[in-house]
C-alpha cells in the first residue's frame, strides 16, 4: 500500500465484522486494490447513523479510510450494486469464501483476479445458481493466485498425461500419480482432475470428487486446522 493516508471510494466487500465498545465496527475489508484492509467503523451502530445498514457481508460498496497502521478508520461508504440477501446453503457458502480469503490472504497484499472471483460467486450465490460448480472454480483460481502451481494433469512420476479413464493418488506438492508413494495423498479419477483444469465439470461424479479433492488440498495448507465454516456444515448436516 503506499505512503498516502486516505483512500477513496475503492471496491470492496466485508468479510468480517465485530462489535467494538458500544456503537463501532471493526470490519475485515476485502478491496480490489488493496487486498484485505482493517478498518474501524466509528459510531456506527447508532441509529442514526446511515452507514450501518449497508455494512452487511456480501454487499459491494464503495469504501474510504485513512491511516497508517494495522487498523485504518472509515470515513465512507457507498453501495456499488444490488443489495440482495443471501440465505440458507448459499449463505453458509458465502461465508466459506470469506473465510477462504481471511486464511489465505496477508494483509494488503492485491488479488485483483481473487477479487473479481469473488464477485462473481457472490453474484451467482445470490441468482441462486448451481453453486458446487462456481465454488470449486473460487476455490481454483485462489491456489493459481497464491501461485501454490497444482499439477492436476501430469503424472509426476511418469511424465504421462492424465487418463481420463485411470484412477490415481494425489499428492499436493507433486500432483497425481498412478501409484501411491505415501499414505499421504487421496484417490481421484483421472476424468475429475481434467475437469478440475478445465473447470468444466462433465457430471455429478465430476463435481463430488472435485469437492473432496479440493477439502484435501485446503487442509493440507492449512495445516490440518479446520474452517469453521466446514463444521458449521457438518454441525447441521449440510452437504
């Protein structure tokens, strides 16, 4: 970020906000330029106050702060679009990807092409489209982002292409193989890691397998530490 203390009207959306004293915010920002921004909202939670009512997640807004440090004061905001609830599955997938950005992310640190997947997951979650597909393709362009480079389509131990028609191990930091190496991989069809790279998912087999491979893949690199989001699923039986 650079040495300017104020900033204006940059896109952004909220990942996460907590109360702080008795009528402020202290709200996670994900911005478009800036990557992820803490700010606090003053004052905030008095009802006079108009801001309140579009801080909610989801929502595109135009945001400016000042300051320096790790913590940054708001002194705007403007909605950028539609505002729109999100609701049950969708919504607990809403907060999947926030925290997806909240554990991979350093603080201001620019992810413009995260952002605009970001964006338009949101926009579909709330057109109530298939979600499986657009989360599995969030979830692809986060690793390409952070430049973690999976190998989803060459056999690391031969040097073959994947076969679509093969089983095979996957091991994050190498990619698939036909034999397993380690007890440290899981076990994905050749025609669901092409599907991956093409992010084109042929069938409801495709699109399982996907999910559980990338589960894998996210609680490798978090360190077995898992999303809250994850057990919020598991806690109420959400698929």
């Amino acid at each position: 970020m650079t040495e300017k203390s104020r900033y204006t009207l940059h896109d952004a959306f909220i990942l996460h906000s907590r109360s702080f004293k008795e009528s402020s915010l202290i709200l996670e920002l994900f911005t478009r330029d800036f990557g992820r921004v803490s700010v606090i909202a003053k004052g905030v939670k008095k009802r006079k106050q108009s801001l309140f009512g579009i801080l909610q997640p989801f929502t595109p807004i135009l945001v400016s702060w000042v300051g320096k440090g790790e913590l940054r004061t708001l002194t705007g905001v403007e909605l950028n679009g539609t505002f729109k609830y999100l609701y049950g599955t969708n919504l607990l997938c809403g907060y999947y990807l926030s925290e997806l950005v909240l554990r991979f992310l350093q603080k201001e640190d620019p992810y413009q092409e995260l952002y605009n997947a970001y964006a338009d997951v949101i926009t579909k979650l709330k057109l109530s489209t298939k979600i499986e597909p657009v989360l599995r393709r969030f979830e692809c362009v986060l690793f390409q982002e952070l430049g973690y480079g999976l190998n989803l389509t060459i056999d690391y131990n031969t040097g073959n292409e994947v076969d679509a028609s093969k089983m095979y191990y996957f091991e994050v930091e190498q990619g698939p193989v036909l034999d397993a190496t380690s007890n440290n991989n899981v076990q994905v069809a050749g025609q669901t890691l092409l599907s991956l790279e093409s992010l084109n998912f042929v069938d409801k087999t495709t699109l399982t397998e996907s999910k559980k491979l990338m589960r894998y893949i996210i609680n490798y690199y978090l360190a077995g530490k898992p999303l809250k989001t994850h057990q919020l699923k598991w806690k109420y039986n959400i698929k």
